[in-house]
C-alpha cells in the first residue's frame, strides 16, 4: 500500500468512525491502543490486512469499501463492466469495446483502484489501436508506461510495450517502434532472459526491422529468437519464433526456406494454440504457399477456407473475418475461380468499416477492382480503386500501404486511368521515403 493509498484508508476510517459516533478510544478498545488508531488515520501507520479486517467489523463496512473506497457492490459492477468490455473487444466489436472502455475510465469509483484502472486504460488502448486510431492508443499506452508503472506486474509491462511497439510500427514510426522494443527487451545493454511474453515482443520488434527494411539485421535477430525460443521450448514462444521468422525469411526472397518454418509452427499450434490465432496462422500459411508456389493455389485456397470456417466457428471478430474473405479471393483468383472469389470478395465489401478498419477495407476494394477489371468492368474497377484510393490517403506510410498503392497503381493503368496510375506510383513511392 502507497503513501496516498495509506492516508485514503485513514481518511476513510477516520470519516466512517465519526459517521458511527465513536472516539477512537472506542474504535480501538480493547484489541488496539487510541494511539494506534490516531497514527492509521493520519496516514503515519499502515494497518496490516487483519488489523483492516477488524477495523471493518467494528465499524459495520465492507473491507472492500476501507480498503478501495468503493462498496463490494460497486467493486462487484466495475468488475461486471470490464469484462463486457473485454468480451466486445474479444468479440470484434470494436467500436462498443472503446466506448464501454472509456465509460469505465470516466467512473469516479474507479480511481482508488490502481489495478483495475491499468486493466481499463490498456483495454481502452487496445480497442482505439484496433477502431484504427492509433495516436489515442500510443497516447495511452505511454501513460501507462510512465505515470502507471507503480505496481505493474512485469506481465503488465511486456504487454503495453509490445502493443506500444506494434502501434508505433503501424503509424510508421518505425524509430519509435524499434527504439521501444529493443529498450523494453534491454538490446544493446544485456540479453533477455526470454519468457513468452519477451518472446512475443521480440517477434514484434523483428516484424519492425523487416519493415523498416533491415533485412540483414532481421535474418540475425530472427536466428537468436529461433534459438532462445527452442531454448525455452514453449508452444507459444516456439509460434512466436517459428512465424515471425518464416515471415522474414519470405520478405528476403527465400519462400522455399521460410515454408517448413511455419509449417512447424502450424504443427505446434494445432496441439494446443487457441482457435482464432490457429486460423490466423492456418490462413497465412496458405498465403505464403500461394505466393511461393503459385502452382499450388487450390491448395492454399483450401487452407484459407478451412481458416474461414474456423474463424467462424470461434469468437473471432468480424476484421478477421474479412481479412480471410480476402485471403481467399485471392487464391480464388489464382485457381481461376473468378466467381467464387466475387462472391467472398463481395460478402466482404459488406462489413461495416467501423468495425473493420481501413486497411482491410482498402484491400478489398484492391480485389474487387482486379476481379472487375478481369470482367473488363473498366468503370466499375476504376471505382473500386477510386475508393481505396481514399482509405489509403488516411493511413500512414507503411510498406503494407507502399504494396497496395502500387498494386492500385498496375491496375488503373491497365483500366485506362493514366492519372490515377501515376498518383499511385508517387503515393507507393513515397511510402518507402523516395
């Protein structure tokens, strides 16, 4: 218990005892001293968890209401509140998950309670970062880094740096996102000793360094976390490890190489990975076949599928949901089932932005545009990239959005839209800093 947390608890039993009509004499008799009593309620002394406990009975109030301020009925609603709000965020209802968040942090009753706070502004953090609004969620986060680190438990800190880093790295910071994630992990001064959650923040990190196009950097990073994460031996930093590396390994060229890293990982986490991260891993597997071996496109096509229906299945939000839709028009695409892949790229279309967000929305306009231009639908592409064109424009500059201005860019060109084409390729240009 804080100094300011001590003297709220003498203050509260100092304003209760005299609500009661007692002396402190009274209060005290015949377990404690008065003087004792006195120096609780100046905040000098700090009552032991029994000593709480009697003070609570001999003054007819839960030791919830002395110890927080707030009655076991209050502590019992903010509890209920959070975890609706956990469930919404869970859930992909992105939009209510940040508004019951943010009602939390507006409730009074809420701010004596240091550990339920953190649990709501990293909440709220997390819900912003997914509605796409990733200033409010580094504003956040490096509040909870800085003014609530007291009492954080080392879990904690893991998880606001490695949300830290990704928002850094998906606003395109990618300075600031590496410059947090090789603090966080101690680079540069020692090496970590790894646990899942640094394990997680360091695939992070080396998704950053193969953004920022650090290749060389990425593939040595990459082989120390392989190394730790067999090591350590868990599922999840042997996941962790296996994927981002695979990831890596593609991004330089070596598709062939990074295919049975994550075909292990795969295998791991068919034992014992929760449903929706399995379909995530599942779907970008079969995207990484489709795009090392092209021949192999009705296999991938099946892979996302069965991701789909998983993702489905489980209590996966509806941005997952339409991020596969896309994975599989696209191998829809490459088996030359143009129809099944208007069909899932138009059940796309029909998610609510809001809860989807622009990048994937973006996407699928990119997919409707190729799949109208195959139809030699001219105008009809041209509008679908004229409005991806417009969830590009307020997104940051990212490789991510450098690949998809220049895909707009080929397409438009081949539709006949020279201005537009030209536009894209300055946008796709600038997003890699010429």
């Amino acid at each position: 218990m804080g100094v300011t947390s001590q003297g709220m608890v003498g203050e509260r039993i100092k304003a209760i005892r005299r609500q009661r009509g007692l002396s402190q004499a009274q209060l005290a008799h015949p377990e404690l001293s008065d003087s004792y009593v006195s120096l609780i309620e100046s905040g000098k002394r700090t009552p032991t968890p029994a000593v709480l406990e009697l003070l609570a009975q001999k003054l007819d109030c839960s030791l919830t209401y002395l110890v927080n301020g707030v009655t076991a009925e209050q502590m019992e609603e903010l509890e209920l509140g959070l975890r609706f709000a956990r469930m919404a965020l869970d859930n992909g209802e992105l939009v209510e998950a940040r508004r019951r968040f943010a009602e939390l942090l507006q409730d009074s009753h809420l701010t004596g309670l240091a550990s339920l706070r953190q649990d709501a502004r990293y909440g709220y953090a997390l819900a912003a970062e997914a509605c796409g609004d990733l200033p409010d969620a580094i504003s956040v986060l490096t509040a909870l880094r800085t003014d609530d680190a007291e009492g954080q438990s080392q879990e904690r800190r893991v998880q606001v740096a490695l949300a830290l880093c990704r928002c850094y790295r998906e606003l395109g910071d990618l300075q600031a996102a590496a410059h947090v994630g090789e603090g966080s992990l101690g680079l540069g001064v020692s090496r970590p000793v790894w646990d899942d959650g640094l394990m997680e923040l360091g695939s992070t990190l080396l998704s950053v360094y193969i953004e920022r196009g650090d290749l060389l950097r990425a593939r040595q990073f990459a082989t120390e976390l392989l190394t730790a994460a067999e090591e350590l031996g868990t599922p999840r930093a042997l996941v962790a490890a296996l994927w981002n590396a695979a990831v890596t390994i593609e991004k330089m060229g070596s598709g062939e190489e990074a295919l049975p890293l994550i075909e292990r990982a795969l295998a791991i986490h068919s034992e014992n990975g929760d449903p929706r991260n399995l379909a995530r891993l599942r779907a970008s597997y079969g995207m990484m076949l489709l795009r090392t071996r092209p021949e192999e496109a009705p296999r991938a096509r099946d892979l996302c599928l069965r991701s789909l229906r998983e993702l489905r299945e489980s209590s996966a939000g509806v941005a997952a949901v339409t991020l596969c839709l896309t994975y599989v028009a696209q191998t829809e695409i490459a088996s030359g089932r143009i129809p099944d892949a208007m069909e899932h790229a138009l059940e796309a279309r029909e998610s609510d932005p809001e809860r989807v967000g622009n990048v994937i929305m973006a996407e699928v306009h990119l997919i409707l545009g190729q799949l109208y231009w195959l139809q030699e639908r001219d105008a009809d592409c041209l509008a679908e990239l004229a409005l991806a064109k417009q969830l590009l424009e307020q997104l940051p500059a990212t490789r991510k959005a450098a690949e998809t201005w220049q895909a707009i860019a080929e397409i438009t060109n081949r539709a006949g839209d020279q201005g537009l084409g030209t536009t894209a390729y300055q946008r796709a240009l600038a997003c890699v800093g010429l």
